[in-house]
C-alpha cells in the first residue's frame, strides 16, 4: 500500500513539474549568438607577369561580426589550383582587418582569375571575393639570351682563324 501511495505521489509530481514547464517555456529564452559570415576578402597584386616567376599576392580578410577570428583562407589562382591557408595553424588567427602575403606562380600563359574566400572561427565560410584578373604571357627571350644560346650551341663559330 505504501508503494502505491509513493508511486502515485511520484506521478503527480512528475506531471505537475512537466505541465509547468511547459506552461513557462515562452518565458524561457535562449541566447543563440548570431554569427554572419565573413566578408569576401579583397585580393591585389600584380596583373601580369612571367610564367615561372613568383608573384606577391596580398589578401585582406574581413568579418561583420568583428569578434570573430578567422580560421581558414581558400584561394582559387584560376589554373585549376586551390590553396587553404590555416591561420590558427602556424600563427594567430586573423582578425577583421588582417592583410596575409602569399606568393604564386604559374607556369602557363593564359588569363587568370584569382579569388579567395574566408572562414570564420564558427566554421562559417563567406562568399568568393571579386575576381583578380591576371595574365600571364609567353616567357620573353632577349636579344642577348638569344646569341648566347646560340654561342653556346656553336662553340667553335667564335674560334675561326
């Protein structure tokens, strides 16, 4: 008889505690930050260039929350490469503002569009940034690597007595 009375006791209080909370939990409120996503960052650097030749590229990185850090940086040269720089890997974190060096080459002529984009410590990425046009043409011989190569090819041409 006593186990019936406390189960029944047991019962009630459990039902009484569920319908109060659900009677209160409109008054409940949970604080969810609301995290946006970083800006797209802005690229610059040189245009055009050489082919095999490291050109300096400068990416400054951006975030509307201005809290957050920024994890990851992914950059599209436009060649069918994409690289990911880690900022919390080998460094600090950037912050809304920070401007990371990174160099490339490519090692065909033709048009490229480089773009990048960043993520955020919430593992949010943002959008692509606005495209980068750079062209890089054919490897310019000059006059004077021309003749040596041909000096060199002919050794004896210069030797005639």
């Amino acid at each position: 008889m006593k186990k019936k009375i406390l189960l029944t006791f047991f019962c009630m209080l459990l039902f009484s505690t569920s319908v109060s909370f659900l009677v209160n939990a409109n008054n409940i409120s949970t604080t969810f930050y609301d995290n946006n996503p970083p800006n797209p960052p802005i690229v610059e650097g040189p245009t055009s260039g050489s082919i095999d030749e490291y050109y300096t590229y400068s990416i400054t990185v951006s975030d509307p929350d201005y809290d957050d850090l920024l994890l990851k940086i992914e950059i599209d040269w436009g060649d069918g490469t994409t690289n990911q720089i880690c900022g919390s890997c080998t460094t600090q974190p950037w912050q809304s503002g920070d401007t990371e060096e990174v160099e490339y080459r490519w090692s065909k002529e033709g048009t490229y569009s480089v773009t990048a984009r960043v993520q955020d410590e919430y593992a949010l990425w943002g959008e692509w940034s606005e495209p980068l046009v750079v062209t890089m043409p054919k490897a310019k011989t000059n006059l004077f690597s021309l003749i040596q190569m041909i000096r060199d090819l002919l050794p004896n041409l210069y030797n005639i007595r």
